[in-house]
C-alpha cells in the first residue's frame, strides 16, 4: 500500500479519481478532506470518498491508515451515506456522479 502523490494504490489496484481530482472537482482542499473537521461540507464529501474507495476494492484498513481513522469511524461515515443513498439525497448523488465521469 502507497500514498503516491495523492492516488491510493494498493495491491495494483488503483483509484480511478485520486484524492487530489475529487478535492478538485468539489473546491475542497485534501486538508480538509482528510481533516478531522464535523462540519457537513468536509465531513460528507469525506464520508463519500471512503463509500468510493471501500466500493473500488479498497480496504477498510488501508482507508483508515490513510485517513487516520478508527476504521468504526470510517463505517459509521460509510454507513451515513449508504442512507442518503437509500432516500436519493441530491447532493450526495451529485458527489456521487463525479465518480461515474
């Protein structure tokens, strides 16, 4: 497992949106993203890129390494937004859409 730059490779698997293009494409910088801030707009565009790492292959251990956090942290936050999934939350599907271009 590697922190190259900001892509997360592990067992030559590879994210296809590294952490830098996401932070990119929602005006968060990594900082914050990798943050320990509980305000919304850090914590739930955080909580979908572990849902998108987790749903690539990504292990949970290795997620929390990266992120340092208890991996029932990162479940919890993974959890969260499996239920905005569930009711169709908008801005959620909108993070969510970034992964699918």
């Amino acid at each position: 497992m590697l922190l190259i730059g900001a892509v997360l490779k592990w067992n030559n698997m590879e994210a296809k949106i590294s952490l830098e293009e996401y932070a990119n494409k929602i005006n968060i910088s990594i900082a914050d993203l990798k943050g320990e801030s509980r305000k919304k707009k850090f914590s739930l565009p955080r909580q979908v890129y572990w849902y998108y790492l987790l749903k690539n292959g990504v292990p949970l251990g290795i997620i929390s390494k990266q992120f340092n956090r208890k991996h029932s942290t990162i479940l919890y936050g993974i959890k969260n937004i499996k239920g905005f999934i569930e009711v169709g939350d908008k801005t959620i599907n909108q993070y969510l859409e970034i992964f699918s271009h």
